[in-house]
C-alpha cells in the first residue's frame, strides 16, 4: 500500500487541490504542485509518477466524488467506474469527443480515479432526482446527432450523447434488472450533478437502446421523448459506407436483442432485420402521448425549436442564431459544410437491392410516421 494514499484521497476531495492542480502548464510542474501537496519533495519526478500510478489502480471507495468528478466509464466486469475532471460541457457530436477533449488535459492524464459500482452508487444517493427534460431515441444516422448538437447550444442544457457510461452499464447481462435500474438511475444523477449550471438533462440513446425503452420508461414515465426515423434505404446506404456497431455484428450486443446474434442471411438482408426490428420495437410505443415523431426529412431550424419546445426548452434568439449556425455543418464532423447527400443514397444500391430494402421495411417506415400501431416484423430470407 502506497504511503500516499491519504494524500491522494485529499486531492481527489478538495476542490481547491484540484483546481491548484489544473493551473500548472506542465508536467514538471504538476508533479512540482502535488510535490507540495503531498510533503515529498524527496521523490524524484518518475518515482512520483510510480505513486500515482498504483494509488490511481486502487477503488476510491471512501472520497466523495460526485460533484467535482464526472463518471465516464464503466468496466461491467470488474464492476468499477472510472471518473475524470470535466472541461466545460459537451458540445462534441459524441460524449466519447467530448470524453476524449476532457482526457487530454494534463491534470486527467495524470490523476484517473476509479470507485466501485456499489459505491458510485452510495454518492448518488445524496444527490437530487434528476429528471432528464428530454429522450431522443432513433434508428442511427437518421438526424439525433443534430438534434443532441443543437441543444447543446442552449446555455440551460446538458447533452449526454451516446454516453458510453450509459452504454455499457445497460449491456451488463450480468446485473439484475433492480441492479441495472438502480445503477442507472444513479449514474445519470451523478453525470448531472458534475453541470449544475445546466439543469436541462437531455439524453440521447444508442440505436439498440429502444429495446430498453421499458427500463427506461420504468424510472422517467414523464420524460417527453422524440423518436427519429429515416428512409430506410438511406440509413443502409450510410451503414454501407461505414457500419455501426449494431450494423457490423459487434456480439457485445448478442444479448440486447435475438436479431443482433450470429446471422445467416446475406449482410444486407441481415440489416434489413435488423432495421426492422428496431422500427417495430419503437412501433410498441408510439401511442405514448409524450413521444413525438420526427423524421430526418423534416429537420430545419423550425423543427429543432419545435423538438426543444417539446423538451420545455425555450431557445432565446441568441441561442436560436446558434443553432442556425451549427445547422450550416455537418452534424458528426464540426467545422465541414453540410451538403446533403439524400440523392446519392437513394441511388447507391443496386435497383435489386433497392427493392428488397422497400419490401421489407416500406410499410413498417410509412405505418409509423402514420402513427398506425399495429406493427409486424417482417424477417427477410434469403
């Protein structure tokens, strides 16, 4: 056991040691602070490193974190949870960006905290409730990481995009479904409470997640909820060019839904599934009176204002110039002009593939912007 633990346990609790810490311009001097800190000037700076380094792979399980830290990651075997120092809020297309912006700050790469599940879970238990202004649930590539990056402009909002905490906490087959509510309930509390100046939670889901809409909805029955869709044919032709992770046969998601294990049909007929499945899993739920449904063809400045309006976020003109600012560049590369590519897609597929595409998943797309709910899913073979 390292004989610096109370000191680093000091560290890990103080907000002035950490923001002391934050002001130093690099390593030598960080390492010269937490020298000062600590009473070891005696340690040379690549012996100081060895101390932390031990000290940062032992659970932190009796220093109160929430607040000052923000959880970012959750190893599901080891049940451990992984804290950072957050740099201002997200604004990234993805929290993984935003996550990796944090990462690199000096005081990050050097000071890496972690705590057990349970005591995570412990700290959220002094925290408020949090309820999230708004979900947004979606079929991949079809407009939710536009929407999440203009709400993000608003001074009142905290955007979890895709929160890869979120994320493999609900692909914890090994957690009960009580473990799992309970957990999720006290890592959003804690993602919150490390941005208490932005007070609007608003979440958006991985793809997959729909099918945990009833865990979800078990804990926020009142949360307002968008629910995006997209031409079928043009979310393939996307994942053709570049497969998400429910598209490329990841089997960390086996679990999560019986059209996610090993395939034997052809890859596109395989998606096709797949987008099926989603479609029809949201079709359960579209008669929810707090759902609205939206679909990428529809999205404008206008729409936006509408989905935040939904939310209870009320942009003024100066966050609404924002907003019409980041609609001018692509959603997932910042700083590129968007050019829409709708055409191109609609025309990537050969005329075969383009009519299987539509026989499967036509009518499932159509009866939901619709709002019909009797929904079947449609499993292609080959």
């Amino acid at each position: 056991m390292s004989n610096y633990v109370s000191y680093y346990h000091a560290l890990l609790g103080s907000t002035e040691q950490v923001a002391y810490c934050q002001q130093a311009n690099s390593l030598v001097e960080l390492l010269s602070r937490i020298k000062s800190l600590w009473n070891c000037a005696q340690l040379d700076d690549g012996e100081l490193l060895g101390e932390i380094n031990c000290l940062n792979q032992i659970p932190v399980d009796d220093v109160m974190l929430a607040g000052n830290w923000l959880p970012y990651r959750y190893q599901p075997k080891r049940k451990i949870v992984n804290w950072l120092v957050p740099v201002g809020h997200a604004t990234e297309p993805f929290q993984d960006e935003y996550l990796s912006r944090c990462s690199q700050q000096l005081f990050n790469q050097i000071i890496q905290p972690r705590s057990s599940l349970e005591f995570a879970q412990l700290q959220a238990i002094n925290l408020p409730h949090v309820q999230p202004a708004g979900f947004i649930f979606h079929l991949s590539r079809c407009g939710s990481t536009l929407i999440s990056g203009c709400l993000s402009e608003l001074d009142s909002t905290c955007v979890f995009s895709e929160s890869p905490l979120l994320t493999e906490l609900l692909l914890d087959d090994q957690l009960s479904l009580e473990e799992r509510e309970v957990s999720l309930r006290a890592f959003i509390n804690l993602q919150a409470a490390a941005f208490p100046h932005r007070p609007q939670v608003i979440i958006k889901w991985n793809a997959w997640d729909i099918f945990q809409w009833e865990l979800v909805r078990r804990l926020f029955p009142q949360i307002p909820v968008v629910f995006l869709v997209r031409d079928p044919v043009e979310i393939l032709a996307s994942h053709q060019r570049s497969a998400g992770r429910h598209m490329a046969g990841d089997p960390g998601l086996a679990g999560v839904a019986p059209v996610f294990s090993s395939r034997e049909e052809s890859l596109l007929v395989w998606r096709c599934n797949i987008l099926a499945a989603l479609l029809s899993e949201m079709g359960r739920f579209i008669s929810d009176p707090k759902i609205m449904r939206v679909d990428y063809r529809d999205l404008n400045g206008n729409q936006i204002e509408k989905i935040a309006h939904h939310f209870d976020v009320f942009p003024d003109s100066e966050s609404f110039q924002r907003i019409i600012q980041r609609l001018r560049f692509h959603s997932k590369v910042p700083g590129v002009a968007f050019a829409s590519d709708r055409q191109v897609k609609q025309t990537l597929f050969s005329a075969a593939d383009k009519s299987c595409i539509q026989q499967s998943l036509e009518h499932l797309y159509t009866s939901f912007l619709h709002g019909e709910f009797e929904f079947t899913k449609r499993v292609l073979h080959e």
